[in-house]
C-alpha cells in the first residue's frame, strides 16, 4: 500500500484515487457541489472531457467501460445532474458495463430538511446500480474508492454511485492510499470442462451464443480457435456482434432484433447451446420464447463470470462460472472435433447469414436507400472502425448488414436507449483519437443527446454522425401500425437542417438526398477533418427491410377484419 502522510481535502483524496487507478479520462458536467473535486483535477494527469448534459456525460464514460474494461468515470452535480445521468446509468447495468459516477451531495449537516437539490442517492440509484454509497468521511475515501472499481468490474460488471457530501469534501485527512484494483478472475473446474466437451462431442446440432461483457481480444481469439476445432457454428447476442468476426465462416449471425428467421430456428432446435458470457435476457431471447424456462428443451451449457447469474432464469444442464478470458484459455485445449456433419452444419448456418446481410439484395422506396448507404459503407469504411448506434428501426441496418470483423467496433445499448450513438461516438474518439468512429443516428434519437456534437468541436473529435431522417419516432410507427393500423398518435417530427445545425457548432454538415450523393458526401466529411454530420433523408414508407408502412397497415388490417 502506497502510504501519503500529507493532510489532503477530500477533493484531493478521491482525485489521488482515479490516479492510483490508471483513469486517464473523465467525463462531467461542472457543479458548485464538487467544486473541491474539479479544483483537484486541475493539477491532475487526468483528461476531463466537459460534457453539455449529464446523460451525455455517463454515456460517453459508459462508452469508455465497453472499450477499455475499466469504469469509465463521470462526475455529476447533485439533483437535477444526477438524475440526467440515470439514462446512462440504466444503460451500464442492462449493458454490464463497469462505470463509476460520482454525484455531489448536500452538507452532511442537511440533510432529510429537503435542502436545495437534496436526493437520498441510496433510494433512487439503489435499483439500478451494483452498489450505491455516500462518503461521509474524508479518511474512508481510499477504502470506498477501491471498493467501487472492485464492484465495477467484478461478476457481471456494472455501475456504482458515489455521493460527495460538501463539507467532506473540503475535509482534510491524511490516510494511505489504496493499491490499484484489478477484477476477480473466476476459472472453469477442469471437470466441467471434461464435461462441456462430452456434450458438445456427442451434439448432431450444437450452437454457441455468446454475448455479456469481461471479454478481450484474447478471448474472442480463444473462441474463435476453439469454435474451429470443435466446428461450431456461433452467433452473438443482440449488440454484441464484435464478440466474433462476421466473416469467419463459422459465424451464424445475432440473435436480437429483426433476427434471420433461419437462424431462430436453428436456436430452437438446437440439441445442445453453449450460451458464452451473455444472460439471453428478454431481446436475445425472443421475449423468452426460445429457451423454456426453467429447463430449456436444448441441453444448455451456461459460461458466466458471475455465479449469481447462473442458474437465475434458465436451468443449465451444466452450469460453468467462468470469466470469458479464462474459460477461452480452458477451451483450446480440449480435444478437437471434427465430423462432414459439423462441417455441413457450419457450411450452412454461414451461408444462411451471407444471403440475410447482403445490403444489396434489399430494395426500399425512396431515392436515398439504406441498402445503398450500408453497401457503399462496407466497402470504404477502415477496417476496426468503431460504430455506433442509439435505439430505432435504423438501427437495424446497421446490425444486420455491417460485418463487424474486429473486437471493439461496436458500441450499441442492449437497453434500447435513444440518443446512445452521439455521445458514445464521443466518448470513443477522446478515448481512442487514432480510431475512425460512425454514429449512426434517427432524427429523433439524435437529437436526446446531439448538444453533444458542441463537445465533438471543442475538443477537435472528427466523427462522422449519419442522422436518417424520417419524420418520425419510426419504431414506435411501426408499432402502430402493427396493432392500431393508420391510427397515427405522437410520432410524428418537424426537424431542423441538421446540416445547418453541424455548421452552426463549428462541424461539417451535407445534406443527402439520393443514393449517388452519399459516397462523395461522406468523403468530404472525411477529408474535413472536423465533426460531420450527414442529414440523410430516408423515404417514411422504408421503415424496415423488409416492409413498408402500407405493407404493415394493409396486414394489420385484414387481420383485424377476420
């Protein structure tokens, strides 16, 4: 333990920490509540990226959790702050994502006399979080600091919050630092692994899933080793495709929203799932429909770091508690498999995804078509670009006919919160400069969170924001339709010149309104070098691949008439 016999101010203390820690960034919106905390950063060696609203804040350090594997640091005020940032919040927890976000706090004196902006940080935050606290006591700052990253990353990572009183923040201690913390390691028994490959050895049609967080570049390499020697076909959670190469020819395709049919069925009649990392919580399961609960029909093979998850909802044939690390380094030694069965079975899952992500084989109304913009994408964007994406049916483009050839290139919520992409973009350019990032965006997902281009320009971050404009809350549209068929209520958008609006904040900012102008278009937002925005205009009936909006209402229609 690194012993600091100074008398430091609580501000001092907990800056002292994220040091000790390796943070390199933080992500805040300023507050008169922790301003001993912010006049601490100033010496520090941290980057403090000044966000324009706390959901952006904890988005982009939310971000920085799923790149780095680290919490991402936000720092809030009190009240009205920390309850902007309870979106990003929301996000880490369904997201397991290891995020930390400090929140100022009344006077310790104060409190329960409903003080100006005073909230009890336990009661709101409890649900949603791993561990909320409120640090009362300037010396016990190093012991909770350790144990926040601790229970960040540990298990199934996720979010912790952090309350700062004021007046224990202009404290004075002097107490020892605590040593930089690492998350806990949990490792398969070699009888479960002897077990795990009996099973898979013995399966007709197995079928690997993985999905959830605690992965690395050396895991994904260890599966997709493992995956060759057992010749197993793999998908992936919904927004978890960078867990595995889309090309790989063992690769089947995600199983989330708008999934191939053909791979649906593959799951369901599956004799044997090696679900990896991942819960198959209500979007990957197809609304628990394709694991019975409690016992699944296919013999399920459970991979989690976190016991605790195990055995929660589905009953697992073999339960392993396993970080994805350790299980893949367990994986590739077992004895390979090989059949012309196994091969057939792979041949055929592989070629049933090409066929579904062909952007080419897709034709929507309109003179600016997503299959068009996808196609001319996949064959100009950098290799490890880094993509993201908030929550819409655009989205869907993006997942189903991007190939996603390498670890870290997708930052996407499984919450389904809009207005993710910008300030995700953001807080994955300030962290990796080097990296080119996309967001995609609908216009009325854009615009939860666009203040947050305004933080692009200030500090120089050249991302590329696709906003698709529809005139609508298209998700919720087509749901009506589905089930009020042309009942059209509160989905309807008049939008600004988002061209206009990313000149505005000092970016680069086209408008594109057909197929020919998106290549030349996106490669002038390139060759700016600033922020960019391209204002896409997309026909209202392309509201998915796969069905116009009259095609939807004219189904709903005669269902109803029967």
């Amino acid at each position: 333990m690194q012993i600091n016999s100074l008398s430091r101010t609580g501000g001092e203390i907990i800056v002292d920490q994220l040091v000790l820690q390796g943070v390199d960034h933080v992500f805040c919106v300023p507050g008169e509540s922790y301003l001993a905390v912010l006049d601490a950063l100033h010496d520090a060696s941290i980057n403090v990226t000044v966000c324009r609203q706390e959901g952006g804040a904890a988005m982009m350090a939310e971000a920085h959790g799923k790149l780095t594997g680290r919490p991402g640091i936000c720092m809030v005020t009190r009240g009205p702050g920390a309850s902007n940032a309870l979106a990003g919040i929301h996000i880490a927890k369904q997201d397991s994502t290891p995020l930390i976000v400090f929140v100022g706090q009344i006077e310790t004196g104060m409190r329960e006399r409903e003080a100006f902006q005073e909230v009890d940080y336990r009661a709101v935050f409890g649900t949603q979080t791993k561990w909320t606290t409120e640090i009362d006591d300037a010396a016990r700052i190093p012991e909770l600091v350790a144990r926040a990253f601790h229970v960040a990353m540990s298990g199934r990572p996720g979010p912790v919050v952090i309350a700062l009183p004021e007046d224990m923040l202009v404290q004075m201690a002097s107490v020892a630092d605590a040593p930089r913390v690492e998350p806990v390691e949990s490792a398969p028994v070699p009888e479960h692994m002897d077990q795990m490959a009996e099973l898979l050895a013995g399966a007709k049609k197995p079928l690997a899933i993985l999905g959830g967080a605690r992965w690395t570049q050396e895991a994904v390499n260890d599966f997709v080793r493992f995956a060759e020697q057992q010749q197993l076909p793999v998908a992936v959670q919904f927004r978890r495709q960078h867990l595995f190469p889309c090309s790989h020819p063992n690769f089947a395709g995600d199983i989330g929203l708008g999934s191939n049919p053909k791979l649906i069925k593959m799951a369901q009649e599956a004799d044997v799932i090696l679900l990896v990392g991942g819960r198959m919580s209500e979007i990957a399961s197809q609304s628990y429909t394709l694991l019975d609960i409690p016992v699944p029909k296919q013999t399920l093979i459970h991979v989690h770091p976190d016991s605790q998850e195990l055995n929660r909802v589905y009953q697992a044939a073999l339960a392993i508690n396993a970080s994805p690390v350790q299980f893949g380094r367990a994986a590739v030694v077992l004895p390979a498999h090989a059949s012309n069965e196994r091969k057939a079975l792979i041949d055929d899952a592989h070629a049933a995804y090409e066929a579904w992500s062909n952007p080419e084989s897709v034709n929507t109304p309109g003179a600016l078509q997503m299959g068009s913009v996808m196609a001319y994408l996949e064959a100009h964007l950098e290799p490890d670009a880094i993509m993201t994406n908030g929550a819409g049916n655009y989205a869907t483009w993006l997942h189903r006919f991007h190939r996603f050839n390498h670890y870290n290139t997708q930052l996407a919520p499984t919450s389904g919160s809009m207005g993710y992409g910008a300030p995700a973009a953001v807080g994955a350019k300030r962290v990796m400069p080097q990296r080119q990032v996309v967001c995609f965006a609908g216009d009325g997902c854009f615009l939860m969170h666009g203040q947050e281009f305004a933080t692009a320009v200030q500090y120089g971050l050249n991302i590329i924001v696709l906003v698709f404009d529809n005139g609508m809350y298209g998700t919720i549209r087509m749901h009506q339709e589905k089930h009020y068929p042309g009942r059209v209520s509160a989905t309807n958008l008049q939008n600004p010149d988002f061209a206009a609006y990313a000149v505005a904040f000092g970016g680069h900012g086209e408008r594109v309104d057909k197929n020919e102008d998106f290549g030349p278009a996106f490669e002038r937002a390139v060759a700016s070098g600033k922020p960019a925005i391209l204002h896409c205009m997309i026909d209202p009936q392309a509201i998915t691949p796969t069905a116009t909006l009259d095609q939807l209402r004219a189904a709903a229609e005669k269902s109803q008439a029967k």
